[in-house]
C-alpha cells in the first residue's frame, strides 16, 4: 500500500489522507486529494506480489469496476470520475466520502442508543441503492460495514457490485467461517451456506441471486448494532436466536428479524422493505442520547475482548476482559460478556457465578437469566433451569430463545404439555427460526401424533432448507408408517443436504430392500459401508440384499463380515446357518456353533438338522 500511495504523490500529484485495506495485498480505498478537489480512490493490485506479472483477469475486474460504476447514477452510489494506471495498480477516482460504517459505529460505541433517525435513513438509503442496482440486474459484491460509506451529509454511498457470479458455496462457505472481525469480507447468505460435515458437499458452480442482497444488507445492519461476528455466523447457520440489540428501539429490531428468513423465498421483498422503513420514520419515539462514561483503557480492553469472541478465542478473551474488572467491577454487560465465554467453554459453574454477579447489578437482565437457565439445563438441574429461565421470560415475555430453553426442560421433565405449549410460543414469536418447529415435530413423533408431527417438521423445512435435522426426522416418520416412497423423497433430501451423513444411505438401502429394489439396495449399502463399515447390521442389510438377487458368494461374504464385527449376532448366524443348509454345507454349520456365544434355540435347530443330514 505504501508503494503506491508514494506513486500517487510522485505522478499525480495526489495526496493520501486516510487509507482502508479491503483486501490485504489486492485491493484498497483511499481519501485523498490534488490542488483542484477532493476524492476517494479504489486501488486494485493487479499482481499477486511486486515479482509477478499483471493478471489479465485481475485487469478485467478492475476495469469492470469502474464501467460499473460509470453506468450507474443514483445518488447512494459513489460517482465516477476517472481511472488510470500506475505500474502494477489500476486505481478508479470517485466521489469523496466521509468515512465507512466502521468508523461510524465506532464514533457512536459508548451511546446508549443508537440514533432512531440516523439509524433508519441509513437503512433506507441502503435499500434504496439496492432496488437500484437491482433494476439494472446488478448485485452486490462483498458488502461489509468497511465498504458502506457515508458522505457529510451522512448520506450512505456503495460502490461494490457487479452483474451476478458464480459462487461455490462450499468454498464461500469455508471462507466466511473462517474469516476474523479483521479480515471479514463478506455476510453469507443462508442458501450458499454447506451445512454438510465437512463443508464440501456444494461443489459445484452456481450463480447469486437478488434474495442474498437483500441478507446480506440486512446483515449489514444488524451488524452495525454491535452484534458479535460469531453470533451472526450462528444465525447463518440456522443455530442462533435473533437477539434484539439493547441499543436499537424494539420496532427496528422486528423490521431487522424480518429480513433473516433462512429460505430465501420467504424474505420480504426490498419494495416491501422499504415501505417498512419509511414506516418506521413516521413514528416518533424520544430517545436520550446518554453516552456512558467509562475509562478509555476499559473501552479499548472491551472491545478488544468482544473481537476476540467474535474470533472464537473465548479464553484469550476471558483473561483480557478480567483485567477490565480490576477498571469496572461493577459492569454488568462486562459480567454478562464474561458468564457468556465460560458458557461457550462449557465451564458452567464459572459462568453461573458471573451471570448471578450480573444481575444482582442489574436485576432486570433477562439475557442473563436465560444463560443462567440454560447452563443449568445442560448442568442437568432441572428445578432451577426453570426458575431462571421463568425469571427471564417475566422480565422479556417476547424472548423466543428463552421460551425454547424451557420447552427443553420441560420435555426433559416429562412434562410434554407445557413443553408443546412453550415451543408454540416461541415458534409464534420468532417465526424464523426453525428449531421450535422441528423440536415440536420431535415431541410429537413421542407422543405418537404422527400428522402434527409431519405438520410441524414440514414447517420446519420451509422455514431452514438447510435444517438435516428435520429432513431425516420426516423420513424416518413416514418409514416407521410403511410409507416407503415418501420415506425415500426425504432421505435423498437428507444427503442433498449432507452426502456424507451415514444415516440416509442406510436407510435408503433399507426402504429400496422394502420395495423389492435389490440392485439400488446393493449400490446404497455399498456406499453406507464405505462411510462406516460398522454401523449397525449394514453387511446384514447387504446380505440380504444378495441373497434376494441369488448372489449366494456374496450374501454369505457379508454375513460373516458381519458376524466378526458382532460375533453374537443371532439373524447373522441364523441366515448364515440357512445358506449351508439349503447348499447342503453341513459342517459348516456345525463348524459356526462354536463361534456362537449364545444359547439360542434358532441355531440349535440348524445344528441339529445338519447332525441329522451328516
């Protein structure tokens, strides 16, 4: 970066003022100006280092960027100016801006609240940029708080778009969950997210889509609430809560909850939105603009200890923010924080003991009762996990999670009733998320309800495609029915979803042996073995498979493959002593009695009959 900040000053006489690495090594923003104006510049490295040649494709990026923004004019959009070459770096000249997201939230971080007004045009504009750049079949590349600007007027102002492109999720995927609040490059939108083991199930090419910007932008906004970047990785993943933010007013927070639908078809749609918004100006609600006033050491040593969560380094962070204590002792969101790392540990007497210091500050903390009941949950203390999570639910009786939490205790207590009762509610009141609707459908599969069982679980794949969980559970219901082939839809679903889940390709194996479809059993329980070789009765399953196909060489193949795994297997031997018989391979059969370990009249009677032919 240095390079050419220097080569702007030599050949254009160009000052630097304030520089952003958007990508280290490949990519900066700059403010700068000459003798005549002042403006913002994009520069973009076009080799991978100072020896290597310039990349033709890296060229063509860079100039695309600026002919994109040439062809656009809306007034949230940076303006084009001009664009040149220097050496190894293309750089596009464009209106000034003030500064980024980053450095507006961090102007704002020890208020209260967030700005009502501020907040919702800044939204507002975003939308609006959207719709835009919609219309001329344009998406948005790789928005984050570091490239959403704001002029002096705090007008918002994007330049990052392009025309639709290839995506492969699995690797945007790994990407995103390995990316640090430092380097974060991009918000993942749900349907690009590889849920599979291994993340390497989605491999193949596939194109954006508009329904992700609207994610994507919504994600920029929530972000800007101060939300921790491992939470937001959560949502994505179909496994988090939406938290409503103490800093952002009630009404804003419902517009944010919205957006994060995980099937995407299910998002509000940006007109939508955008009436929402201009909605939500029209209500006026007073807002003191207290900023809290602490150390500047205890701030900086705060914010570091919540990146540090964020980045999923929960000791480091518990040791960092214990030297905060030693400022504010006193400081429940300090205390919360702090209960919130030993939860993520598992360290849960630690964490109890700082969520109980928290609310004995700020006996109104309903985030800290609902941790409080879920570490005694997973503690297994019933009694008190209740009360806590009770407690929370009084003081924030639309807490979703909270009501979850409880439909888990309940049912853990046996109390199926209030269980049902709880994940109603909290399905009601985050309609979102997907986990109540699928826990239902689990309570109801006990409670031998099969058609509200299907019912909720069907509910619970509309609401997270993504969601295994609840695909499985569906084929497994329709299986235990006898209803094959819908048990199969739901099975091949499941390894969409997941190929290398062991469970699916059992079972597909199982249901084609239930419709006399030997030859896809065989290929299914092959592939399951290859998985897992030992998962339950799968060369049993197998065996079968052949011996229906008259395979008897590999029918008798697996089932002594399956009796050395389970040398008191009753079926296997039974089979096995079948096949000598009907081959007339009597000693065989009395050869296998002594690897036997059971009394069992079934392989009695064969031995015996073999005695007899003998």
């Amino acid at each position: 970066m240095d390079i050419i900040i220097k080569q702007l000053e030599i050949q254009k006489q160009i000052q630097v003022t304030q520089s952003y690495v958007d990508k280290e090594d490949n990519k900066y923003t700059f403010l700068a100006f000459d003798k005549d104006r002042q403006f913002s510049i994009r520069a973009f490295c076009l080799a991978s280092d100072q020896n290597s040649d310039i990349s033709d494709d890296k060229l063509k990026s860079a100039k695309q960027f600026a002919q994109n923004l040439r062809e656009c004019n809306h007034q949230s959009i940076l303006k084009y100016i001009e664009e040149f070459q220097i050496d190894k770096y293309y750089l596009v000249v464009m209106e000034r801006f003030e500064i980024n997201l980053i450095d507006w939230q961090y102007q704002n971080r020890l208020k209260k609240k967030i700005n009502r007004n501020q907040f919702l045009k800044i939204a507002l504009d975003l939308f609006k940029a959207l719709e835009y750049l919609h219309s001329k079949n344009l998406l948005l590349q790789n928005l984050t708080l570091k490239n959403i600007y704001l002029d002096q007027d705090q007008n918002v102002k994007i330049c990052d778009f392009n025309i639709s492109q290839e995506i492969i999720p699995s690797i945007a995927t790994q990407e995103f969950f390995a990316s640090k609040t430092y380097n974060l490059e991009f918000y993942l939108p749900p349907e690009l997210y590889d849920s599979s083991k291994n993340q390497s199930a989605k491999q193949s090419k596939i194109f954006q889509e508009k329904e992700g910007d609207i994610w994507s932008a919504g994600m920029c906004l929530y972000a800007l609430t101060g939300v921790t970047l491992l939470f937001i990785k959560r949502l994505t993943k179909g496994t988090g809560f939406f938290l409503f933010q103490e800093k952002l007013d009630k009404d804003i927070s419902q517009f944010l909850m919205n957006i994060f639908w995980q099937n995407p078809k299910l998002r509000p749609s940006i007109s939508d939105l955008i009436d929402s918004i201009q909605q939500l100006q029209h209500i006026q609600i007073e807002q003191i603009q207290e900023e809290e006033d602490f150390n500047p050491e205890f701030i900086d040593i705060y914010n570091k200890g919540r990146d540090l969560y964020s980045n999923e380094q929960f000791q480091e962070s518990i040791d960092l923010l214990k030297t905060a204590l030693n400022i504010e002792p006193l400081h429940h969101s300090l205390l919360t924080l702090i209960g919130s790392l030993y939860f993520e540990i598992k360290s849960y007497e630690e964490c109890n003991e700082y969520f109980l210091k928290a609310i004995q500050i700020h006996p109104q903390n309903s985030f800290a009762y609902k941790c409080l009941g879920h570490s005694f949950l997973n503690l297994k203390k019933l009694d008190e996990a209740v009360n806590n999570i009770q407690k929370s639910i009084e003081i924030n009786p639309e807490y979703s999670h909270a009501h979850n939490v409880l439909g888990v205790c309940y049912e853990r207590m046996l109390l199926e009733d209030k269980a049902e009762q709880q994940y109603k509610i909290a399905h009601n009141l985050h309609p979102q998320q997907s986990l109540p609707s699928c826990n239902l459908g689990y309570l109801y599969v006990r409670k031998q309800n099969f058609q509200e069982s299907e019912s909720w679980l069907k509910k619970s794949m509309n609401i997270n495609p993504n969601n295994y969980d609840s695909v499985i559970e569906l084929s497994f219901l329709y299986y235990n029915q006898s209803k094959y082939e819908e048990a199969l839809v739901y099975c091949k679903k499941a390894l969409e979803i997941d190929p290398l889940q062991e469970e699916p390709i059992q079972n597909i194996g199982r249901i084609y042996i239930h419709l006399e479809q030997y030859d896809e059993a065989i290929n299914s329980l092959k592939k399951a073995i290859q998985i897992n070789e030992k998962m339950e009765y799968m060369y049993f399953t197998l065996a079968y498979a052949y011996l229906q196909k008259f395979k008897y060489y590999q029918g008798i193949y697996c089932l002594k493959k399956q009796i050395k795994l389970d040398s008191i297997d009753i079926e296997s031997f039974g089979m096995l002593g079948d096949q000598y018989i009907q081959q007339k391979k009597y000693e065989k059969v009395i050869k296998y009695k002594k690897y036997y370990k059971k009394d069992e009249m079934m392989f009695l009677d064969q031995i015996n009959e073999a005695k007899s032919q003998i």
